[in-house]
C-alpha cells in the first residue's frame, strides 16, 4: 500500500482578521448617493481598530534573528515584545498505520505599547501596523506606520512587496427597535412575507474596487447598555504590489485612504453621520 503525506497548518499568537461565517445579500431599497471622496473627521468617530498591513514574499527563517534588532530601537515607545509562532503538523498514511508530528517555529515578533493602543508586528511574511481606540487622524497613524515599516526593510533587506491593505474596523451604535436602514445603506434585505426581527447576522462581501478589493464584514455585536445595540463594520480595502517600489506602496496607501473615505460614507446614512459628527 502507498503512502500519502500530508501537511496543516495552524497560525497561534498572530492576530488575522476576525473570522466571520456569511450570506450574500446584493439587493437594496435605498436609492444610490454619490459617495464622497474628502478628507473626512467625525468627532464621534466609530473605529476600534485601523490597520495598514504590507505582505512580502516570504523570508528565509533566518530574518527572525535580524528582527531582534527592532526590538532594541523601539523598546522605549514598545516594551511589551511576543514571539510569534506557527505549528506545523506532519502526517503520513501508510501500511504501519498513520504517523503525526508537529512542529512549533517562530514567524515574527509583535510590539505593543504600553497602554495597548498601538501594536505592530513584524513577520516572515510581512508587516502590520495596528491603532486601536482612541483613533486620532490618518497622518499621524500613517506617520508611525511609515517609520515603523522603514525599520522592518533595514532589518530585512530588499524584499518583493505582494499586497498592502488598509482596514478600518468600527463599532457603529443603532438603538433597538429601529430599522437598521435608518443608519446603514448596506445590510441584509428581508423579503416583507419573512420574519423581520433579526436577533442576529453575519455577512461579508467581496466587492471590486478600482485596482483592488474591498472585502467588508457585518455583523451584530453584543448590547453594551440599555436600548442600543451595536453593528460591526469592518472594511478592508486590499490590493497587489507588484512591481512597486516601497514609495509606490506608500503613495498609494495615502490614496487609498480616499478610497476608505468614500466606501464608509457609502455605507451610512446622512442621520448616522450626524450621529457620530
């Protein structure tokens, strides 16, 4: 008898996006607005977390050991350090019966800040930047991801850039009871001989942009406080690097934040944008 081998895969102390189970709903009730594309400022903004993420080819794992270089030029402003691991299982199916083993390596290093609001990771495969409530404004968030990358190349060397992203995940407040169309302009559509309360959702699109993909998640979150309830939108706005420059990828994730502007604006209500103004 033969013997087949096979491998899996599993990612720990690494932080992916969140994982959403989904249905696709494409139809909606609302007339189409024009999306804007200006700078945009809520002072009741409803982020939780904005990343900037760049994905490279993957690196021998010999670049761990030049990423211990990071650690000493930013242990000021990131003290708390985390080794980043992979496991690998091994299998194999032969006439003895199946054979398993694993194998833990390290992937990376995360940095956090001390009060938790600003991480980065560096990795094998690439970096990350992540801000997490209170979120300022786009120049100074791009600011310490641009210095932050900057220290990522000299420690890896020239490497090809595959994707760079943006996302933006917000925790937008609707009051129970309400229709969720007085606040979204993207949401499920119930047909009206169906039940219309929803006491929960899950969706996520994949739509093309211009250059790229936007992947969006919703869902409902928890109630945090009597009569108002809270829906996830998580928008990530991807796209390929290839054949980029690092100021290619650079002035195009400084567009692309226009982009995020007009996607989110597209994605509320005038009576919502008032609420978080």
């Amino acid at each position: 008898m033969g013997e087949r081998a096979f491998e899996t895969h599993l990612d720990i102390n690494y932080c992916k996006p969140r994982a959403l189970s989904f249905v696709w709903y494409t139809q909606t009730v609302e007339p189409r607005l024009p999306m804007a594309s200006e700078s945009l400022h809520l002072s009741r903004a409803a982020i939780i977390e904005a990343v900037i993420n760049v994905q490279v080819s993957p690196l021998p794992e010999s670049a761990v050991e030049s990423f211990k270089i990071i650690s000493g030029q930013v242990q000021a402003d990131y003290p708390v350090q985390q080794v980043l691991s992979e496991m690998e299982f091994t299998g194999e199916v032969g006439s003895q019966g199946p054979k398993a083993s694993a194998k833990q390596r390290s992937i990376g290093i995360q940095f956090r800040s001390v009060d938790a609001k600003q991480v980065f990771q560096v990795r094998l495969n690439g970096f990350s930047f992540h801000r997490l409530a209170p979120y300022g404004d786009w120049l100074s968030f791009r600011a310490e991801a641009s210095r932050l990358w900057l220290l990522y190349r000299a420690a890896v060397g020239p490497t090809r850039t595959e994707t760079y992203s943006i996302r933006y995940i917000n925790k937008i407040p609707v009051p129970i009871g309400q229709r969720i169309e007085r606040y979204l302009r993207v949401y499920p559509v119930i047909p009206e001989e169906l039940p219309q309360v929803m006491s929960n959702y899950l969706m996520r699109l994949e739509l093309q942009i211009e250059g790229g993909i936007w992947i969006a998640h919703q869902a409902l979150l928890p109630p945090e406080m009597p009569g108002t309830g809270f829906v996830l939108l998580d928008n990530e706005l991807r796209y390929s690097g290839l054949g980029l420059t690092d100021q290619e990828v650079w002035d195009r994730i400084d567009s692309a934040r226009h982009e995020k502007n007009r996607i989110f604006l597209g994605c509320i209500t005038e009576e919502l944008k008032g609420i978080l103004s």
